[in-house]
C-alpha cells in the first residue's frame, strides 16, 4: 500500500511538472506570436510611410510639371505678344511712311505749280 500511495505522489508530481512546461511553452507560443505581429505591424507601417512618401514624391512631380507647363505657355504667350507688338509696329510704320511720301509728293506738286 505504501508503495501504491508513493507511485500515486509521483504520478500527480509528474503530470503537474508536465503542466507546468507545457503552461511555459504555450507562453513563449504566445510570445513569438506577439513578436511576430508586432513585426507584420512594423512593416505594414513601414510600406504605408513608403507608399505616402511616393505618393507625394509623385504629387510634387506632377505639380512641378504642371509649374513648368505654365511657364512654357506663359513664356509662349509673352512671345506671341511681342510678335503681335512687333508686327504692329511694323504696320504702323508703313502706314506712316507711306503717308510721308503722300505728303512729299503734293509739296512737289505745289511748288511745280508754282513755277
């Protein structure tokens, strides 16, 4: 009988150590996956700044294009202006030229009267 209740004593020692480590091992489990999600948490954070810093580098890109293309239709339109201008210029100036010479042409016609 006494050795019945010592294999008893032993067997309850035994089946609380095998609790005990298991308990432990499911706490490590529990930890690894914990680490591992913090990691995921990480990374997903990390390709989400990645992907707003792209997202604006393309936003910045399309902006300093569309900075450019302003400035290429203002330079252009600037341009046309000038050549309207000149051109004005140039018709005004044969308009008074050709005027001039109108005049110079009835003074001779007077002073030919004249003599």
């Amino acid at each position: 009988m006494k050795k019945l209740h010592i294999l008893l004593i032993l067997a309850l020692s035994l089946f609380f150590a095998g609790q005990s480590l298991a308990s432990q091992g499911m706490t490590q489990d529990q930890l690894k996956t914990q680490d591992q999600l913090q990691t995921q948490d990480q990374l997903q954070t990390q390709d989400q700044l990645q992907t707003q810093n792209q997202l604006k580098t393309q936003d910045q890109l399309q902006t300093q294009n569309q900075l450019k293309t302003q400035n290429q239709l203002q330079t252009q339109n600037q341009l046309q202006t000038q050549d309207q201008l000149k051109t004005q210029d140039q018709l005004n100036g044969q308009d008074n030229g050709g005027q001039g010479g109108q005049g110079g042409q009835g003074g001779q016609g007077g002073q030919g009267g004249k003599q």
